[in-house]
C-alpha cells in the first residue's frame, strides 16, 4: 500500500504547470460558494421528487407480462417477476401486444429503481436526467402507463436542472478562477487601500439599515418584526418541506392522516403569522414586502385547500394543486440565508438573456427537425414491426428526437438512422447537430451564467463604493 501511494508523487510537478496553481486555489476558495449551490441543487432535487410522486406514485406498477401470465396480477395479486416485460402500461387504457396483459408488479422496472413512489427514488431519476444519462426511458415508461402530456414535467427538469442548476457549479468555479486571475494580475499597494476603503463603505451603509425603535411600535407590531418570528418561520418551511417528502406510495391510512394532520397544523401557524403582520404592519406594509406577498399568496391558496378540505367541496382543480404550491414556500429560506440568495440573484439575473438563448434553442430544433424529416423520415428499421419511439416521420416526434439528441443522448438513434439513412447521412447530420446543439448552445447557458456571477459581483463591489 505505501509503494502504491509513490504513484501519487507526479502530482508535485501541478505546480509547475503554468496556471495549476491558481485553479486548485480557485476551486478551494470556491467552496463556500459551491455548498450554497449544492444546497439548491438538493432543493431542486427534492422540488422536482415532490412534483414526481405526486404524479407518477405507483403507475409504474402496471406493466405488461410476457405471454404465458395467466394469473389474476390485481393489487392483491400482484405478477412473478418472471413475467415483467418491462414495458409500462395503462390499466384503464391498455396498450399491450396480442398475447399479453396489462397486470401490476410488485416492484417497479430496472430492480425497483426506476420508480416515483417516494421522493428519494424520484431523486434518483432526476440525477439521471441533470447528468443526461438515459434519462428518456422512465419518460416513455411513464407516458405509456400515465399520459404523453407527462413530457410537460419531464422537459422542465432536464431544462432547469440539467441545464441550468448543474452548470451553476461550473460557473462559481469560473468566477472564482476570473477573480483570483485579476487579483493576481492587479497586486498593488492600491489594492489593500481599496479593501479598507471598500470595508469602511460598508460599515457606513450597514449603520442605517435599523429597525424602528420598540418603543414606537405597537406589541403585534414588535412581533411581526422580531427576528423570533422570522427564525420560527424558517423552522416552520423547513419542516413543511420535510413533511411533504414523506408521502410515498401504498401508505397506510394512518400514516397518511398524521402527515395531513401535521400539514394542516402547519397551515393554520402561517395563518397566524400572516395575521400578526396584517395587524403589525397594516396591510399596505405587510403586502408591501415582496417576501410577504409570496407567503401571503401561498397562505391564502391555502386556505382555499383547509375550507375545500374541510368541507368535501369537490371543484374542477385538483385539490392535491393546492398543495403542490406549498413547495413555494422553499423560497423563504432565501431570506434567511442570505449566500443562497445571491447565487438564485444571479440565476433570476441572467433570465432575459436565457429567453434569447432558449428562442434561439429553438429556432434551431425546428431547423434540425426539418432536416432530419427530410433525410431519415420514413426510412428508420421497425422496432418489432413498429416504428420506434424516436424517429422523423411526423413534426413533434423529430422535434423530441432533436432535443434529446441535444441533450446527448443521441447514439442509439444516430445507429437507426446510419443503417436506415447511410452511414454518412448519419454521421453529417448528427456532428453538426451535436457541434451546434449539445456543445455550442448549450454551453452558451454556461457562459450567460458566469457573466451574472460577474455583474453580481460588481455591483455588489459598486454599492460598497
């Protein structure tokens, strides 16, 4: 084990390469940075996950079994594995080939992997799709066994975690390598001036940010400023949201009744507190905060939810709806926190820029699509006698096929298109797609990002001034 470590030494000669030494020191400093992005990494992760089971739980069970199942494959019968086809269908709409029957399996596809029945197994997926992994399987798994509309939840998240969230992290690694690259560049006598000055500014501009003075508030008017307050209700969203990570499927009633009761309990304290704040602040300055009006929103919707609930009110909007926005309140701890705050400013930052990128995005996956219908359409082999899932005989399926292509997942279908189209058809086609697609485009968004980080920062430097 120690001569193994000797392999270990060429590691040394790093600072000798030019620039090592300021990369390595730029990711090190870059960790507190890092963890904030972790941090809304996860709450992506468990966003999305809430956004999946509420969804997809148990749907995957459904699956057709191979010819020769003849058993009963109900809820209280669920199918030998032996039969699983691994192909999801339908129950009230089945879709299987002759032979075949639509029948529920105890354990969900890919060994219990593939799943959305808890929050922590949708995460998983969610990983699949934020690293372009053959993330399109449990799309089409779930458009068989729910509705082809499920792309409408599926997109978003390769869109926003897979494109957005995850680069952030390269982008807190590029804008920390950008500044110690001109910090290095600019050391000067200046510099330590500049730092005292820029210390002394912000001491300045600290001292009026006061509170009103007790004295001239009234008591719910001291309350509803209290930093008490405002710790308890960060307590209050964080329990919030582990309480909506809870549910999973096939949950037992009383299960399901403590997690609802808790929510509800949950519910009324932020009743309360929008209440102490209306009498605190008067409604012109409790609507007034931007903060207040996000949580004043989600406390009215939910007390839509509480009377609908309490009263068996049926109305046209789901109910579980209401709920769903509860995962609204995650922005709070914003406020609390506030290192998260300025990495989801940056993001909300670049959005006008990102709309162009994502016009432009599009702009050429429509022209890909066309291109595609135009040398492959018609031509690629039967899966099984059937046309197979991504292919450019109509409009919308080329669309699909050329996003997931641009996401990178793009190999088996290249293989379709070589034996169905020509080889060098294919192998055109799909470089340039690629080139403009997966390498350029996307990494524009990269690029976007680290340019807010950069105006974030300068600004922030503008106001110390």
């Amino acid at each position: 084990i120690i001569r193994a470590a000797r392999a270990m030494r060429p590691l040394r000669a790093l600072k000798r390469v030019p620039g090592m030494p300021l990369l390595i020191e730029s990711i090190i400093a870059s960790f507190g940075q890092l963890l904030n992005v972790a941090i809304l990494c996860a709450l992506s992760f468990i966003v999305f996950g809430i956004f999946g089971v509420e969804l997809l739980k148990g749907k995957l069970h459904w699956r057709c079994a191979a010819p020769g199942f003849d058993g009963v494959g109900d809820m209280d019968f669920p199918a030998s594995d032996e039969f699983d086809s691994e192909e999801a269908c339908n129950p009230d709409a089945p879709s299987c080939a002759d032979g075949s029957r639509c029948v529920y399996f105890e354990e969900d596809p890919g060994a219990d992997t593939v799943s959305f029945d808890s929050v922590l197994k949708a995460s998983i997926w969610v990983m699949q799709a934020a690293t372009f992994n053959d993330w399109t399987d449990p799309m089409y798994l779930s458009m068989n066994a729910y509705s082809p509309w499920v792309l409408v939840y599926f997109l978003p998240v390769v869109c926003v975690v897979g494109f957005f969230v995850f680069n952030l992290f390269l982008a807190v690694v590029y804008d920390e390598f950008k500044r110690g690259a001109e910090e290095e560049e600019r050391k000067t006598a200046e510099q330590s001036e500049e730092d005292r000055e820029a210390a002394e500014a912000t001491t300045d501009s600290a001292e009026p940010l006061l509170v009103p003075a007790a004295a001239d508030l009234s008591l719910c008017g001291r309350v509803a400023r209290s930093e008490a307050l405002n710790r308890v209700s960060t307590a209050l969203v964080v329990l919030n949201l582990v309480l909506m990570c809870m549910p999973y499927a096939d949950q037992p009633e009383e299960y399901e009744r403590a997690i609802d009761q808790a929510e509800k309990v949950i519910s009324l304290l932020f009743i309360v507190e929008m209440a102490l704040k209306l009498l605190g602040l008067g409604c012109s300055g409790y609507w007034s905060d931007k903060w207040n009006k996000l949580d004043g929103t989600i406390v009215l919707l939910t007390s839509v939810d509480l009377v609908l609930s309490a009263t068996g009110t049926k109305v046209g909007v789901n109910v579980s709806f209401f709920r769903i926005l509860r995962v609204a309140r995650m922005f709070r701890l914003m406020r609390a926190w506030p290192a998260l705050y300025q990495v989801c400013s940056a993001l909300v930052g670049s959005l006008y820029q990102i709309s162009n990128i994502l016009i432009l995005f599009l702009m050429m996956n429509v022209i890909f699509a066309l291109l595609g219908m135009q040398l492959f359409g018609g031509k690629l082999p039967l899966d099984d006698g059937e046309v197979p899932r991504q292919h450019f005989d109509y409009f919308m399926p080329a669309m699909l096929t050329t996003f997931i292509a641009m996401t990178g997942e793009w190999n088996e279908t290249f293989q379709a298109c070589a034996e169905g189209g020509g080889f060098w058809a294919a192998m055109g086609y799909f470089t340039a797609l690629l080139l403009v697609g997966f390498l350029v485009l996307a990494n524009l968004f990269v690029a976007i990002l680290a340019e807010a980080f950069s105006l974030d920062d300068d600004e922030e430097g503008g106001g110390g001034e």
